[in-house]
C-alpha cells in the first residue's frame, strides 16, 4: 500500500486520520506520517491499516502499468431478510 492508495481508500470511506488510526489500532501520527511520505510503518502497523480498509470493503489495485489504485467492493443487493428471520427455507 502507498502513501496516494491509503489517502485515496480514506477518501473513499470518508474517514479521518483519526477513525482509521483507532480501527487500525495504530497513532495517528503514524498515519500522518504515512501519508505525509515521511516514514513507512512497520510491518505490523501496515498490515494492520490495510485489514482495517479491506474489512471495511476496501480492494487494493496492484501496479498493473496504469498504477496502483484503490476501489469499494460492490455491495450485495439488500433483499430485506434480516439475519434473525434466516431459515433453511429462504437459506441461499
């Protein structure tokens, strides 16, 4: 993950430094720091930012000659049966 990839999967979440520093478990001058191309995280620390952006639906796009990228995940068609009403009849 780069610097431009962490701002932009952000941006796209519409998260602060902030709420991804405590989803990620990380100091938000960590992420400043980041982003800012100052320093690179440990190993951890970017692992741990790069779960918390996939949990969240994020999809890194690998260097494929266009550059590296970020996008959402489509999200699955709400087909209104809520967890508490699933049964082996309507299981799909």
């Amino acid at each position: 993950m780069s610097p431009a990839q962490c701002r932009a999967a952000r941006g796209l979440l519409n998260w602060s430094q902030a709420k991804l520093a405590e989803l990620a478990g990380v100091a938000r001058a960590t992420l400043a720091d980041f982003e800012g191309g100052k320093r690179i995280p440990i190993a951890n620390n970017l692992a741990a930012i790069r779960e918390a952006f996939e949990a969240a639906g994020i999809i890194f796009i690998a260097e494929n000659g266009e550059g590296p990228g970020v996008r959402l995940k489509k999200q699955k068609p709400d087909d209104g049966t809520r967890s508490q009403h699933l049964t082996s009849e309507n299981d799909t």
